[in-house]
C-alpha cells in the first residue's frame, strides 16, 4: 500500500477570497477526484484549526495499491485539473509518499 500525504500553507486573497474560503475551495475540488480517478483507494482531506504559524492549512491523505497507481493518479486529467487550482492557491507545499505494509 502507497501512502500520499500533501500538506499546503495557502496564500491570503487570492481571487478577492479569504483563506478558509480558498481552503474550503481546494477541499472540495481534492474531495471530488475520489469518484473520478479510480486508483485512489483512500482520500481525505482536512482544514487545519490549529493557529500556530508552523500549521499547514490543508492536508490531504491518500491511498494506492502500487507506485503504478499513484503514478497514474498524478497523471489523470482531472488531478492535473486540481493542481492549477493548488498552483494558484498556495504559497507552500511538502509531500511524502511511502510504502506501508498492507
């Protein structure tokens, strides 16, 4: 099992929208690939509460059966959809990917 963990600190005002609003945005937009991409076993996505400045405002976890699976997932059509929407919003990204046992 391949585990995709994203975390974004987001941008204040991008398209005159606050950041929760632009974070509810992404969640959604992130929520929606679940039903359209079928190599993702598992997704969830969470808005930060926590208000130190060290936070991410936006995770999202994410499972693959195989490294050909989450290859494909990046390559799909409507997750490159969503990274332009990610590209616009946010002013930080960190990733980890790796392998669980099953």
């Amino acid at each position: 099992m391949i585990k995709h963990i994203v975390l974004w600190k987001l941008k204040e005002g991008v398209d005159g929208k606050s950041k929760p609003e632009n974070a509810r945005e992404l969640k959604t937009a992130l929520e929606n690939l679940k039903g359209k991409i079928p190599e993702i076993a598992a997704l969830e996505v969470g808005l930060n509460f926590n208000p130190v400045d060290t936070a991410s405002d936006v995770s999202l976890y994410t499972e693959f059966r195989s490294r050909e699976d989450l290859d494909k997932y990046q390559k799909h059509p409507e997750h490159l959809k969503v990274v332009e929407i990610v590209k616009k919003l946010t002013a930080e990204r960190r990733v980890s990917d790796y392998e669980a046992p099953i």
